[in-house]
C-alpha cells in the first residue's frame, strides 16, 4: 500500500467515521429528500445539536445538501452525486459487519 492509498483511505475515515454519520448515510440513501426531525427520529438517539454538527459537516464535504423547502425555516436534506459514492462502501462495511461483527 502506497502513502497516497494510506491517505486517501485516511480522508475518507475522517469523513465518513464520526459516530452517527454511517447511520445518517445510511438512512439518507433510501430516502430522496428528508426532513432533519425524521433523520433524528429514524437514527435513534442522536442529539439535536450533533445531529445538527453532522449534517454541516457532511454539507461542507459536498456529500448531502440542504435545501430549503416551501413551509418557513425548514430544511430537506439529501445525498449528493459523491454522497451517493459511499453507498457501497456503507453496504461493504455492514456485509463485514454480518459476517465478522459479534
């Protein structure tokens, strides 16, 4: 393994390996648009503010994006051409999961 394998592996675990963010992803991959209370309802036990934390992070990282929705200060959140990239990785790492995972 190449320094520049050891690093790409390295920004895609920075992104995609803070706690709730697989689970955000995840739930965001079978969804075309959500609402941020459905994402906190349906991840489960996430705190607003780091529910809040993550979705600017994954927004900053060009993985979702936020659109604003007819009804005042409410958002829709959904997966974008590079978020829709880690799908398959996500899919990997809970086949693993299954089959390894105790």
């Amino acid at each position: 393994m190449t320094h520049a394998t050891i690093g790409c592996v390295k920004a895609a675990s920075e992104i995609v390996g803070d706690k709730w963010t697989p689970q955000i992803l995840r739930f965001l991959a079978n969804e075309e648009r959500v609402r941020f209370c459905k994402i906190q309802d349906l991840v489960g036990g996430i705190n607003p503010r780091t529910l809040s934390a993550r979705l600017d992070r994954l927004e900053q990282e060009g993985i979702i994006v936020k659109q604003p929705t007819t009804s005042p200060s409410r958002c829709e959140y959904s997966l974008t051409e590079k978020g829709t990239g880690l799908i398959p990785i996500l899919k990997d790492m809970e086949a693993w999961s299954t089959q390894y995972a105790a």
